[in-house]
C-alpha cells in the first residue's frame, strides 16, 4: 500500500472482490466487511484514510448475494506536499465560467444574475461587465475523506490548504476573443494538468468554443466537458446541444470518445478512464443556479488521479533549477515577487538563482527569500508545483513576463533566431518570407518574422515545413522540443521548436545596437 500510495503521490483505488486476473468474483457481506476493515487498518498505519467509492452486486454461481467494492485510499499530507491537480476552465463568453467556479469553491448556488462571480474578478472594470479579462485562480481542498473543505465558515486560503490532501487549482481563463492572446498564455505558460471546457446549453457551440477547443488539441492538453445552464432551457435543448459535442468530438481532427457521465457510477468511471487514456472526453450537464448534477462534477474531481506519474516527476527534480517567470508583483513590505511554475529541479528559501534574458541578453543574480505555493507559506518547491517567489529589494524594472530563473551552474542559452517545425492551421492568403506573427512558447510571448522557410517559396493552410523565425524585440530562452504557437489575425499555426542558435550577451547586444 505504502508503494501504491507513492506511485499515486498519495492516493490510490483498490478493488475488492477482484481476483488477481482480473474475475469478478465478489464478496460475501461478511467477508466484505472483514476486507475493508482490514483495509482501514492497513491505511490507519500508513497515515491514509479510506472512502468507499462504489458497491456493484455481481452474479456468480453462489445461492449468496456477492458484491464488489471500489474503495479510495488518500493519504493524509505530510510536510505540505498535498496532491495538486490544475485544471484550466475555457469557453466561450458568457457561458458561465467564472459563476460555476464561485459555485464549486464558495459552496453557495448563483442567484441567476451573477452573484457567484463577484469573488473571482479582479478588476473593477471585469465586475461592472460581468467579463473576465485577466487570468485568475481558484482553489478547491478536498481532505483525505473526500469531503470539500472549502465550504466551513469563512476559510482562508491558508486554512484550505492546511487541511486539504487534494487540492485542484483552477485557472479561470478569458472567454472574449479581444483576450485571446490572455488565454493562450494561459494554456502555454501555466502547464495545465488537464483543461475544463465549459459550453452553454442554450447556446451551443458557439463564440471562442471551437477556437478553444482548437487549442486544447494542438497543446495535447486532456479536457473534459460541462454544459452549463441546463435550468435555462428545455431537456431537448440540452440533448441536443450534447449530440452537437459528440458529433464534434467525433470528427478526424478530434479523434475523442464522449461519455456523458449521468449517475455517480459514471463519474467514477470517468475519472479513471480520463486518467488512462487521453481520448475519453467526459461530458456533465449541470446548473449553477439550481445545483442539478453539482455533485457529480465535485465526484469526478475528487477521484481524478494525477495525470503525471510519480517517476517522471523525481527524473524532472533532479534536473538543474528552472522557475518560469508569468506574473510580477511589488507587495508592500515583502518588495518584488514573481509567480510561476518550477519546471524543473527543486527550488528552497534561501537559493542564489540567476534571471533573465534582460534585453541585452544578460542574466542577473538574485536570491529566493521566502516562496508561497496556494497563498501558504512553504519552504521547498518541486518540479511540476506552480508558486510565487519574494525576491526582495530585486529592482521589479529589471524584470518582465517570459524569463526564466535558472541554477547558475546551469549555463541557459539564449536565441535571437530559431527554426520549427511548424502546420499552418489557417492563413487568408499565403504565409511567406518577412511575413510577422506573435509567437507563444511556454510562457515566451513574443512577435518574431519568418526569416526563411526551407525547401518552399510560400505556405498554404494545412501545409507543413520548417521555418526560421527571428525575434524582432530582445532575445529569450528556448529549449528544443518546446510546443509553439503563433497567430496574426485570422493566422494560426502550430508546431515545435526544432534548432536554436544560441548566442552570447555580447552577441545579443550587438544585435539589439547597444
């Protein structure tokens, strides 16, 4: 259990009344009954705690009723290190994203007129049109029971992470197609587990949705679907908008497997099936104002495994340190924090870090004073763990969105020029030489111009080739294999970062006319 447990980074599913090749067999209730006791007791000396996720009669030749059971083993946390799951919430505007957010993590249903919202926004001018435009996060404690522990009397953030074994981090991002480019950084920068799409019953497919859907795919991003406000229309509606998704879902460039998920049992099934294939796309219909099918979704979320196993997490932290910088802040008193995501390597209050590339492509000594992970302080990060870091008096001019804080034996190089490999997705006319596209690449964001594309004159949509792009502002850290994106308009093409020609800060200055 112990081993199970680790390979689960702190949960695991058993099934009782299950022979080792895979019968079914049952159990007799009183057998049964011994088993989960044995079970709870094993857990009770290994800090973990037990739930009984579901129970299923089968027939097997026995005058007896047998039964099988499906029980959740999660470990209490040790020393801060809950099981973090992030899902990033898309869709078009006005489908509901924000509410059904303030639904799950406040505990109370929406009024209809967007109460559930208010707490998420940010900005004043995102409270008075009831639209996201930043991004925003949210957070969801599940304890080692299962149960939510946000919903107590006024908890604070701090006090839902101490008490949670399962946190789930949603990341709230905009659905109006003027803040496209916010929600790519989104889904390229902050490394989602998996992607939450959220469509309107009344509605349909419509807006941003495909656009979305669009992006999930060509970033590999697992998603599951929910079809909100099923209270505002008719049950024909509803069916009807979910065939519209399975249709959808179906076609060759999706290649998905729709489950509607309609009782417990299906929820269950869902989060296992999710985890293990990255085709089956569950589908919940539910309402934030009356709560219909609420459950289910809380259901699927607790359960859902982490997407990543355990030994690809321990190769990532023994790698060199390397912290994506997304968000830059001045608090008082604290002085200059940067948010981000370790994507490597293992980061303690305390480190001498370097960062950059600064626009004349150098890297600056700075030193880690104090690190937050969901708003409570922590005292080591590991790879794969999003978190805000205090850098003290580090001068926040120094600093800008897309640079990386690296060990300093770890040498980063830096490129002004690179090739991809790269498919046009969508292009009015033909995509040439000197043409100038904004380029997404993890938490990099910036415009680059086509400098060459190898073995072809002009690109068409749907076509593929390798293409040399060069930044046209300052240089950036690059690693071959990277996921890229570009767009310009209506422009939409996506790829991987093949060649990088690195150069030096001498090299870069040169470059930039210093």
């Amino acid at each position: 259990m112990k081993w199970r447990l680790q390979e689960g980074r702190g949960e695991a599913v058993y099934q009782i009344g299950v022979e080792d090749n895979g019968l079914l067999v049952g159990l007799a209730e009183e057998e049964m009954r011994a088993s989960l006791k044995t079970l709870h007791r094993m857990a009770e000396k290994v800090g973990a705690d037990i739930t009984v996720l579901r129970e299923r009669e089968v027939d097997y030749d026995s005058d007896m009723p047998r039964k099988i059971t499906e029980v959740l083993v999660r470990k209490v946390p040790d020393n801060q290190q809950f099981l973090d799951l992030r899902v990033a919430v898309l869709g078009n505007v006005d489908s509901g994203k924000s509410t059904l957010l303030g639904v799950l993590t406040q505990g109370e249903l929406d009024n209809g007129r967007g109460r559930a919202r208010l707490n998420l926004f940010r900005h004043l001018h995102e409270i008075q049109s009831g639209r996201t435009s930043s991004i925003s996060f949210e957070i969801l404690g599940f304890n080692s029971k299962g149960e939510v522990v946000n919903y107590s009397d006024s908890r604070t953030a701090e006090e839902i992470c101490e008490s949670s074994s399962k946190m789930i981090t949603f990341i709230d991002l905009a659905g109006h197609h003027k803040y496209l480019h916010t929600t790519i950084f989104g889904l390229t920068s902050y490394c989602p587990d998996c992607a939450l799409l959220l469509v309107s019953a009344n509605t349909g497919i419509a807006g941003t949705t495909r656009e979305h859907l669009g992006l999930a795919l060509a970033l590999k991003v697992p998603f599951f679907i929910v079809v909100s406000k099923i209270d505002l229309c008719a049950k024909t509606t509803v069916e009807r908008t979910v065939r519209q998704l399975e249709r959808v879902l179906k076609q060759p460039g999706c290649h998905k497997v729709p489950m509607l998920v309609t009782s417990e049992d299906d929820a269950v099934t869902a989060a296992q099936q999710f985890a293990q294939s990255p085709n089956v796309t569950p589908i919940f219909t539910l309402s934030s104002v009356s709560g219909e099918s609420l459950d289910l979704l809380k259901v699927f979320l607790n359960i859902l495994p982490p997407l990543t196993n355990s030994k690809e997490q321990e190769e990532l932290m023994q790698q060199l340190t390397e912290f994506q910088v997304d968000e830059i802040y001045t608090v008082p008193e604290v002085g200059t924090v940067v948010g981000g995501t370790l994507s490597s390597g293992i980061c303690r209050e305390g480190d001498q870090l370097v960062v950059g590339p600064t626009d004349d492509g150098c890297f600056l000594e700075l030193r880690v004073c104090s690190i937050q992970r969901n708003r409570s302080a922590c005292r080591v990060l590991r790879a794969g763990q999003a978190a805000t870091l205090a850098l003290g008096d580090f001068d926040r001019a120094l600093l800008r969105k897309g640079m990386v804080m690296v060990s300093p034996e770890m040498n980063p190089t830096i490129c002004s020029v690179f090739e991809a490999e790269i498919v046009l997705l969508f292009h009015a006319t033909t995509f040439r030489r000197g043409f100038q596209v904004t380029v997404h690449v993890g938490n990099v964001r910036q415009t680059a111009v086509v400098e060459k594309i190898h073995a072809k004159d002009k690109l068409r949509t749907g076509e593929k080739a390798v293409v040399r792009f060069r930044f046209l502002k300052h240089p950036e850290y690059l690693k071959v294999g990277a996921k890229l994106l570009f767009r310009e308009g209506v422009t939409k093409g996506i790829g991987h970062v093949t060649d990088v020609q690195a150069i030096t800060a001498g090299e870069a200055q040169a470059n930039m006319g210093f």
